[in-house]
C-alpha cells in the first residue's frame, strides 16, 4: 500500500472562499482587487512583489457551458476537437481563471493590478507571488 492509497477520499463537492472581489476601473487595462476586510492580514508584504497570480472564478458563464467537455480551439470548427483540459478555454468544469498580473500599487485593502483577465464582480478566489 502506497502513501496515496492511504489518504482518505477526495470530497465530492467543497466550498470556496472568495477572498476578495475584481472592480473595473475607468482604465480597460487597470483593475483593483478589493479583498475582504478578514483576509487584509494576508496582505503584508504584498507590495514587494511586481507581479501575482490571480485566481478568480468566471461567474459569467452560463450553467450550460460548464457541461461542454470538449470545444473547437478558439472556437475555430475547422480544426478537430479537443477536451477542454487541454485548452485555454473558459468553457470548463470549473470556471477558474488564472492570469499573471503586474502590480501596480496596495491601498489598504484594495490592490490595483495591470492586465487582469475578469470581469467586473468576479469573485477572487486567491492570490500568489508571482
């Protein structure tokens, strides 16, 4: 018996945390992180960094998406099939974006960030150097 034979079953289903939330800014490129007042501990020593990861969840998507298993790249339908895993596609089981932003500064609670790839009201899942 291996060391992952022992570990107890993955759940079904769990919950996640936003830690914050993704607000448009009047700049289409600069987006402001405002984190939740619990998690603003977290924060310490963020502004040392030039660039993070965003994970944030892709809200906008409509349920039906979210059960497509397989797309067209770049919704191109002259080239073949492939599983969403193997795609950059938001159309996915779990609609988790991930984008590399640059940091552009930390006011309190709220981080502006250059590049972030949501939309207005997505809900941040985490944040990491990066």
């Amino acid at each position: 018996m291996t060391e992952l034979d022992r570990r107890p079953e993955t759940p079904g289903e769990f919950l996640l945390q936003p830690v914050g939330v993704a607000r448009a800014t009047g700049d289409p490129e600069v987006m402001v992180i405002q984190v939740h007042e619990q998690f603003a501990d977290a924060l310490l020593g963020i502004e040392q960094q030039t660039h993070l990861l965003v994970l944030y969840w892709m809200h906008a998507l409509r349920p039906e998406v979210r059960n497509l298993l397989q797309s067209h790249p770049r919704g191109d339908t002259t080239r073949p099939l492939r599983g969403v895993f193997a795609l950059h596609s938001p159309m996915r089981p779990n609609p988790i974006g991930v984008t590399r932003v640059e940091l552009m500064g930390v006011e309190g609670t709220r981080i502006h960030v250059r590049g972030l790839d949501a939309f207005d009201g997505s809900p941040i899942i985490d944040i990491k150097s990066g």
